[in-house]
C-alpha cells in the first residue's frame, strides 16, 4: 500500500476570516511539529520494517493532532465528543470551509496502515513508506497554510509574544541569529528584555546586561530558571533608553562583551532563554511596590531664627558631593564662604544629606559616634551648602512634579525623620 501526498499543484487559499490562534492551538500544532521533528533528520540509507513502522505511528500521532488542533481552532470539531480518530476531522472541515481537504486520501492510508502494525502485526513496506515523515511534515503544512494562514516552518513559540515591539525585536534577532550576526542578536535582545521589563505590571527597574540574584529569585516566581537568567544577562549588553525613546547599548569588553562571548551556542541559549522568560512574566498581574522617597517628596528648610547662615569652605566646590575630603570639614578655626543667610520664616525647598559618619565628631573624639549630625548639606537650585540643624525646622513636603500631583494628590506634609 503505497502512500500518496498532497498534489502538487495550485492550490486556492481558502476565503474565511482566520481567528487569532489561540495559545493551547499553538501548543497543539507545535507539538505536532516536534513529533515529526524527531525523525526528520534521520535519513533510512537502508530501511527496515521495524524502522519504519516507528515512524509510521509517530507521523500518524503528528497528524492526528495538527488535524485537532485546526478543527478546534475553525469550531470544526466532529460532534462525537467521547472519541476521536484522525479521518473523523476531515468532513467536518469540508463542510466548514466547503472544500476539500487535500492529503485526505493519503491519511486514509496512512491510518489503515497504523491499523494494521497495531492490531495486526502486519508490518509495512521500507520501500513505500520510507519518506512517511516529510509527507506528514507536507500535509500539515499545507493545512496551516490554507485552514490558518500561517507557516507551520516558521511556527516557534514567538509567535506568542503579545507585545509588538518586543516580537518584531526578537524577529529580527532571529534574522541575524540566520546571518551569523551574533553581537546583533544580544543588542535586539537586550532592547527587547528592556520593554519587557518597563511595561511589567509586577517587575519594576530591573536592569538589563546586570546579573543580580535578587532579580532571578523573583522570577523564580514566574517559572523562570534562576540560573539561565543570570547566565542571559552575563551575555547581554548593558541597556537603557533615552528620553527620546533611542537605546543606549553598551558593551563592558573587560568583562563579558567581546567577540569570545559572541558565538552560535551561546546566542542559541540567549534566544531560547529570553523566549521562554517573555511568554512565563508577560501576563503577571499587577502587584503593588514600594516608592522610593525621593520620588514623591522633598524637603522644605525653614529657619527658626534671623541671621542663618548657609556656608562652605572658602574654595571648595560648591556641589551637592559635599566636601572633597573629610579633612576640608569646617571647623571654628577654618574660614566660612556664607552663600546665603535666611530670615526667620525663611524657606528653600531642595534636597539634603545627613550622613551621621561623617559628623563633627570625627574631628571631636569626646563626641559620640552615634550622635547626630549638627549640620546637614542643602542643595536646590538656588543654593548649595551647610546650614545648622538647630537653626531651621524641616519638613517633607510633596513634590510639585506633574505626575506626583496627578497621582498622588493627598501626600500629606510630614515632619523630616533622622534614620
């Protein structure tokens, strides 16, 4: 019994709108596609009955299940719920799409056959059915094709990826992946892997091209592999976006980046591990997190007192690093540059450091290290420079930034806490 593939000619597309497969239909014809996949690339220079046979049963496995996963995706489901076979798809796909379905007659032999290895022990012919896979491979196909409209060679599990921008990104990376582009490939990636994490719902400013633990651990979470991520990001360039919406790429040569890492396994492992990671955290839900201070508030320095005095030292910078060295630290005896002095009521809204390590009492040894510091550094953008703490009164006050007032227009003034 010799098998007959598809024919060969012209085939007309079918005229019907194609739904958006839906995942577990993706999953289907992917698994079909793997199933054949096993022995595709096992060529029979001298055939046996046993051989082929295997591979019968798995084509006809293959095929059987594409054919499903078709039907259910054009709701052309045989009626007979409790059990189905592979011939009992094929008319209700006709009378769906009202045309034929092209390979029918070569399944209809292909299932006899697998009846017959299975419930007969009658082995088939090397000779006729030693090209059993390609044909099933051709069948399936053409089904995708003309049933879906998709390629079932170019069907990965990309195909996925809800976001756009991220799926033409890894599309092209996959076209330089073919080219033999290999440091191209890990630059589309990183671009990729930053969307991903800016538009997570529940991953927030995690870097791309930095390996941390703390990441890894939380996609854990998800599903992902702690360790092929952190290997991922040792592959990665550094990334980040400018204002513009460009990408900023930058390699560190003295550690990873460099043509030595750039090579076919290791993007191989790249792609597989990016994909895998976008399909596991693209739907996570949306979880609340913490904001850091400075985000949403700032402080407003107000003196208690006329007369106070806001200073650095005479031909210091005057910049919000502070003093060059711990030894340029202003004492009694060294010469006060004044940059400004407030009235009582007086205020200036900016930002401050108060590192107590680096307080009077490195200077004063019968101070105590765990005191507090006695002044703290300011700068606005107005002023820069040292003001006594026991001469103003701080507060917290909310940030007039445009985004903080449109979403958090309750913050409430709090008094400053030395922590």
């Amino acid at each position: 019994m010799a098998p007959n593939g598809p024919s060969p000619k012209p085939r007309l597309k079918l005229q019907m709108k194609i739904k958006t497969l839906r995942p577990e239909i993706i999953e289907q014809l992917l698994f079909a596609k793997w199933l054949l996949s096993q022995l595709q690339d096992t060529p029979e220079t001298r055939p046996n009955s046993f051989s082929i046979a295997k591979k019968i049963l798995i084509a006809h496995d293959a095929a059987e299940v594409g054919i499903a996963a078709i039907a259910d995706q054009i709701e052309a489901l045989p009626k007979n719920k409790a059990s189905r076979f592979l011939m009992d798809y094929f008319e209700p796909i006709k009378t769906k799409v009202n045309k034929e379905i092209e390979g029918r007659e070569f399944c209809r032999k292909l299932n006899q056959v697998r009846i017959d290895i299975k419930h007969g022990m009658i082995l088939p012919d090397p000779n006729q059915w030693v090209n059993v896979i390609d044909k099933v491979y051709n069948c399936l196909s053409i089904w995708c094709q003309d049933l879906l409209n998709i390629s079932l060679n170019g069907l990965d599990n990309s195909i996925l990826i809800q976001n756009k921008e991220i799926k033409k990104l890894y599309d092209e990376a996959k076209k330089e992946e073919t080219n033999g582009n290999y440091q191209q490939v890990l630059e589309l990636l990183g671009k990729a892997l930053y969307i991903l994490f800016e538009e997570n719902n529940a991953l927030r400013a995690m870097p791309v091209g930095t390996s941390k633990a703390e990441d890894a651990i939380k996609l854990a979470a998800f599903g992902v592999h702690a360790n092929d991520y952190l290997v991922l990001q040792d592959f990665l360039p550094k990334v980040t976006q400018e204002s513009d919406g460009d990408f900023s790429i930058r390699w560190t040569q003295e550690n990873f980046g460099h043509p030595g890492n750039w090579r076919e396994e290791s993007v191989s492992f790249c792609m597989r591990v990016f994909l895998d990671l976008a399909l596991k955290i693209q739907n996570a839900s949306w979880i609340p997190g913490p904001i850091p201070f400075f985000a949403l508030y700032q402080y407003r320095i107000e003196a208690i007192k006329d007369n106070v005095e806001i200073w650095n030292n005479d031909g210091q910078r005057n910049t919000a690093q502070g003093w060059k060295s711990i030894y340029d630290w202003p004492t009694e005896s060294s010469n006060k540059n004044v940059v400004k002095t407030l009235k009582k009521g007086e205020a200036i809204l900016g930002m401050i450091t108060r590192d107590k390590k680096t307080s009077l009492d490195l200077f004063n040894l019968n101070k105590s290290k765990n005191e507090e510091p006695e002044e703290i550094f300011i700068y606005s953008k107005e002023v820069k420079g040292y003001v006594k703490l026991e001469d103003v009164k701080i507060k917290c006050v909310p940030s007039t930034n445009e985004e903080v007032k449109k979403y958090f227009p309750d913050l409430p003034i709090v008094d400053m806490q030395l922590d």
